[in-house]
C-alpha cells in the first residue's frame, strides 16, 4: 500500500514536471545516484599503473563511460531554454517537441533531455533525441558532440535502447548520458545507467586477419624531385586518414620509403594503408565458445559456407576515404591500389624464411597516423606521460607520439600482432625467441656500421623492422626487471647508433645479451640458459640475407648446431609425454600435433626416440623457429622471479564481473580472472579438468588463475576481497 504523501508518477508529464522542478530548484545533483562511481571508473582507467589492452568489448563500456561523465560535468548553471508545450523547429509546421532543453551558461553548451516513462515509449527514445539534436545543429552549424549533449531519462533501459546509445557513444562520438528514474523510494531518484549493450566476444587483441592492408603507390610526373614527391605521399596519407575518421571506419596509413627505387619502383615513397576487418571478430569468438548458444541469422549468415572469407576478400575497403587520396594523387602522377597481406603476416617472423622479397626487406616507414578507434587508442596511449614511461620507457621522449614510425609500429602491433608473451610468462620459447631477435638485430647493426653508404641505405628497410621486432620483447624485460624483488644488476642500454664500427655495435648488443643470461635468467636454468643462447647464435640460418647464395660454411655449421639442439630438446619432450608426471597429456598432444606419426608416441618411449634420430635436419630446422620451442613450453616451467604484488587500483571490476556473469550465462563452466605473470589482469576460461573447483554463484565468488608467482595458482576467491587486493599477486 502506497504511503500517504507520496507523488504518483503514472504520465511521462509527471516524471517531467518533476525533473523540471528538481533542476530549478539546483538539486539535480542531489537526485542523481551513482555519479561518483562514473568517475571512479574512469579514474582507474586514467591511471599510470593500468595499461588498457585493446578490447572491443570493453571499448565500447569506456565510451559510455566518458559520454557520461562529459554530461554530468555540465549539469549546473542550467537555464530552461525550452520545454515540450512548443517545437524548436524554426519551420512552421515542423513538429520537434524536446521534452526539456537547457542551456549551461557557464560553458554555452546545450543538453536536450528526452523522458520516457514506459517500456514502449523508450524505444522512440533515441530516435526523437537524434532528431531534436539536429534541429539544435541547425541553429548552431558546426557545433561539436561537446557543444549539444543529450540526457535519456527512463524507467528501463532496454536491449535496444541500450544498442543505440552505445552506438551513439562509441561510434558516432556523441555525448548522451542515461538516467534510470526510480520511485520506489521516499524520494524518487535518477540512478545513473551504463548500458551493457557488446555482446561479449572474447576479443582480448585483433585475430590473425584483424587487419588487412594495401600499398597506395604512384608514378610521378616527371618533374617532380624527391622530396616533391614525399610531400604528394604525406598530403595524400593525410587525406586518407581525415576522409576516413569521418566515414566511422579504423585504420593507419605509413607514408615509407621505397628501397626498389628506383630500379623496380617508378616511385620512392608510396603509402602502406590497412583497416580493421570487421568481419574476423566473429570466426574467432565461435572458435573460443562465445556464439554457442547464438540464434543470431547475422552470426550464420557470415559463418556459414566459408563466408566470413569470400565478404573479406569482396570488401571495398579502399574507398573509405571516399577516394580522397587516388583523387589528389592523380593531380602528380598515376596512383595504383595493390592489394598486400594481413598486418600479422607483415610482422610474423617466419617471413624471414621466405627467399623472396618480403615488405620488410624494401619499406622504411617514415612516418605513420592513426584514424577511428585505432586512432583514440594510440593517442590515448601517448598522451598518459606517466602511463608510457610506466609500461614504454624508451618511447617516453619530447617529440615522440603515435607519428614516429618506431612508436605507432609498436602501438599497431599491440593491437592486431600476438602479444610477444602469453600471460607476462617468460617461457621456453620467449627466450629461445629473445635470442633470435637480439642475435639478428646485433649482425644487421654492425653490417649497417660496415658498409658503404649505398649499401647503408638499402640495408635501412631490415635494420628498422630488426628493431621494432625486437623492442616488444625488450618492453617486457624492462617490465619484468622492474617488477622483479631478485633482480638486482640494471641492464645496460644498447646504443648501436653511437657506435662507429660494427664491432662497436655488436659488441653493444652483447653486453646485454650477457646480461640477460646473467641476471635475468639466473645461473640454475640450465635449459632456460640453452634456450636464449641457441636462440642468440643460430638466427642467421632462419634469415636468407645472411647466407644469400646458401653456400656459408659458418652458416653451415650454424645449422648443425641448431639440428642437434632440435634433436635434444624433443627427445626431452618425449621423455615428458612418456612420464606420469602432472604435463605428459599435454607435452604428447603438443608432439602429435607438430610433429603426427613421424614421432609415433603409442609406440613406446624408445621408439620415438629413435624416430627423432631419424628425421631429417630440414624438417627440425623448420620446426625449431616456432614448434619445438612450443613444445618445450607445455611441460617446462616458465621462467620464475619474486613480483612485487599487483595493485588492485587501477582495474574495472564491474566490467570484470559483468564478463565473467556472461561466460556462465553462455554455458562456460569454468570462467576465471586471470593475473598475468606480468601483472595483466583479464578474464579467461579454464579447462574442464576434474581437479578444477566448481563456482556455484558467480556473483559471490570467482575463480582466480594466477601466475605471479612464476607457477600457476587456482582457486576460489570472493568478489570483494578481489576488490580489495587480497588474493595471491593483488596488493
């Protein structure tokens, strides 16, 4: 039975009345609920120990995040402007009633307010605001998404609702802020409301083919000089990415220099572009389990029939500028679209095997920019001074943003190329890796340091690639010794660049090569220690530019080495699948996977060694770049050092919770929160292992996988101690 007194909210125009009075009274503030938490969120996202991954899923929550925070910092000084008793329309017989309009006077912004009090009503909600908005843009032409925000007031925020306003605040950048009305109490109240409208994909980094690219190059007129036409490239590229910021698609656009010229290239500089193919989150996340119970004909239709290929390929992706940049290149010379490969195929380091001329090998990026998400992503990451000296200490210098090649190389990368470590882990195969990666960089700097100035310029293609190969790696050491309580001895700084010969520069890299097997491996990881150093001699029999003609006898002798070092690392493996100990399952899938009946494991341990001595030295080659390694992963621990505890600030739990409600509700048995060996926080999903505790309630307790103590620890937790940072690799 309702108390006596209290007002009734039946009618829209009553909840309006209401809000009316409540704003002219200057207690808005008062009525709003939840407000703080808008800003405690954004807070935790702002700060310098939290490096935001690249999720679209929770992208699209920051979005709604900062929209809301944007209306709630403009919500005093409002004076009524207008109110649904007249249209806003300066046209007669136009009928645009905005139920409130008000304008700050403090910063001249305007904040349309559109009320619903009924499930039915809300879904017009977004409709007539969207109109009301362009009716204000009509008396204040070329007014910004900051200039006229919106405020949604609702009993409940439905599905659709919830869709568009995300829509609003992640794509098309506008401000719109929702507010739940709710009378349940003495005094009604409007609860600040989130929408959850992304469904959950599981997309942690772009997949494989998230990025897909193409080389815009022309042939010049004759009578332009080469820095004519390296201004044509940069006033093109600039087009490119203007024109496409405003068509809603995300991309980048390198202006490089083109080592063929101008023997093979009629051009010294042409334009490496690539977007963000939308059509390759979906493939992943049914892989991952996140479309099992999806009825969506959406979801079929680009699945089905190997379709999610055939739309990639058919996609005219090229036009996203509206063809601004052929258009204005076509003023100088004859522009040329070419199709090239996915970012991830440009960066994988089994490119260094192929014979041929890869892009690599002839593109020098000079400078590179950024639009859509992509773009807020990078500027974000550069314009957090504290963040990057945090998490990108070389990168962290007066000069260097998204636009220095070096650095938006690295941002790209951390977005659509696999992380340079799974889960912060320093495993096998991250060293055997770092060793590759530090061995080749040091050989192609001192053959820079050597050679003649011709030769100094076409090598300026490999040495620069060598170099952004290697620093996602290095970033990752730095992080580990700075985290690490046991790791005393600082590395030196390698400073090829300053050195005269390429003895100097050898020598520069080695000192911390040295150093990595010294202080960062410790002395009693003797495979560790073989990993890295194997990994440090052997790179020049995986990279043709080392041994051209095939005929080296160090290279030769080289291969030997790493032949045996194949042989003796799967024998290892072997004796681990055929153990009983707690990996066997997992090191014998990871065998018979790579390496199928020519290892034949049901036959007994003996016999498959004795089939390793039998395979041929390619075959191990081959696999020794990537397989092998792997292999070795599955039953040697990873790398351990004392961390200093995980801060729990810093961390959006509510969008943790939310993800983890969602895996159960899709069926997941077993999700989890998962701390990274490195201190990355995220949300993962364990095996069905019978040993794996069973979470009754996800919204009480989770499950908590961490590895910061350098072996993997599962168990239970509540939510509150999580929050609180009193779980295992939290402070």
């Amino acid at each position: 039975m309702e108390r006596a007194g209290k007002p009734k909210f039946s009618k829209e125009q009553h909840v309006q009345d209401w809000l009316e009075s409540v704003i002219a009274a200057d207690k808005l503030s008062d009525a709003i609920i939840d407000a703080g938490k808008v800003r405690e969120k954004l807070a935790e996202y702002e700060s310098p120990e939290f490096k935001p991954s690249f999720p679209i899923d929770y992208l699209t929550r920051l979005g709604n995040l900062r929209a809301a925070q944007h209306v709630l910092e403009s919500l005093h000084t409002l004076e009524l402007v207008s109110k649904n008793n007249r249209s806003i329309s300066r046209e007669k017989g136009e009928s645009l009633f905005v139920d409130l309009l008000y304008c700050t006077r403090e910063s001249s912004r305007f904040i349309l307010f559109e009320i619903k009090n009924q499930d039915g009503s809300a879904r017009e909600a977004v409709t007539e605001i969207i109109a009301y908005e362009h009716e204000a843009l009509n008396h204040m032409p070329f007014s910004s998404a900051n200039d006229v925000m919106m405020v949604i007031v609702s009993r409940d925020f439905s599905t659709l609702l919830d869709h568009a306003v995300t829509g609003l605040n992640s794509w098309s950048r506008r401000r719109v802020l929702c507010l739940r009305f709710d009378d349940g109490e003495e005094s009604p109240r409007l609860v600040v409301h989130i929408p959850t409208a992304w469904s959950a994909i599981g997309q942690k980094s772009l997949s494989a083919n998230g990025i897909v690219t193409a080389t815009l190059s022309f042939k010049p007129s004759p009578d332009l000089e080469e820095d004519d036409i390296h201004a044509v490239c940069s006033t093109a590229a600039s087009l490119m990415v203007r024109e496409s910021e405003r068509s809603g698609s995300s991309g980048f656009a390198i202006v490089a220099y083109n080592h063929l010229y101008p023997g093979m290239a009629d051009s010294p500089y042409l334009i490496l572009a690539g977007v963000v193919n939308p059509f390759s989150f979906l493939e992943r996340a049914q892989s991952e389990g996140f479309l099992a119970n999806s009825r969506s004909p959406m979801s079929d239709y680009i699945l089905s029939d190997g379709r999610t290929h055939d739309l990639t390929a058919s996609w005219d992706w090229l036009s996203c500028d509206g063809g601004a940049a052929v258009e204005y290149l076509k003023g100088y010379g004859s522009p040329e679209w070419a199709f090239s490969q996915g970012w991830e195929e440009i960066r994988n380091i089994e490119r260094w095997r192929y014979p041929g001329l890869t892009l690599d090998r002839h593109i020098m990026p000079i400078a590179i920019d950024f639009w859509g998400v992509l773009g807020d992503y990078v500027r974000d990451a550069v314009r957090h001074v504290e963040r990057m000296r945090n998490f990108m200490s070389s990168c962290a210098r007066p000069g260097m943003d998204w636009r220095h090649p070096i650095l938006g190389v690295l941002l790209l990368d951390e977005i659509a190329s696999a992380p340079p470590l799974i889960d912060g882990q320093w495993t096998f195969s991250a060293l055997f890796r770092l060793g590759l990666l530090l061995g080749r960089f040091g050989s192609l700097s001192a053959q820079m340091a050597d050679a003649e100035p011709e030769q100094q310029r076409l090598l300026q293609a490999s040495s620069f690639w060598a170099e952004v190969d290697m620093a996602g790696l290095l970033q990752e050491v730095a992080l580990r010794y700075m985290s690490a309580e046991d790791m005393g001895e600082a590395p030196p700084i390698i400073a090829v660049r300053q050195c005269e010969t390429g003895e100097e520069a050898f020598a520069s890299v080695s000192a911390f090569a040295d150093w990595i097997s010294r202080a960062f491996i410790g002395e009693d990881e003797k495979l560790m220690h073989a990993a890295f150093s194997t990994g440090w001699q052997v790179h020049a029999i995986f990279d043709w530019q080392f041994d051209v003609t095939q005929d080296n006898p160090q290279v030769a002798s080289l291969r030997e080495l790493a032949v045996a070092r194949a042989r003796d690392w799967l024998k290892w493996s072997v004796v681990a699948a055929c153990g009983d100990g707690r990996d066997a399952g997992t090191a014998t899938r990871a065998i018979t996977a790579s390496f199928g009946d020519q290892v034949p494991l049901t036959a007994g341990k003996d016999t498959a060694l004795a089939a390793i001595d039998e395979l041929n030295p390619s075959t191990l080659i081959d696999k020794l770049l990537i397989e092998i390694p792997r292999i070795v992963d599955s039953w040697h621990p990873q790398l351990a050092h004392t961390l200093v505890p995980v801060a729990s600030i810093g961390h959006d739990w509510d969008w943790v919770e939310q993800q983890i409600a969602a895996a159960r509700k899709r069926g997941e048995k077993h999700p989890c929160v998962c701390i990274g060996a490195g201190g990355e926080i995220a949300v993962g999903i364990l095996p069905s292992f019978p040993w794996i505790p069973v979470v009754e309630n996800v919204t009480e307790k989770v499950l908590l996988s961490s590895n910061s103590s350098g072996s993997e620890l599962i168990l239970v937790v509540s939510w509150e101690d999580l929050r609180a940072g009193k779980v295992p690799g939290l402070s």
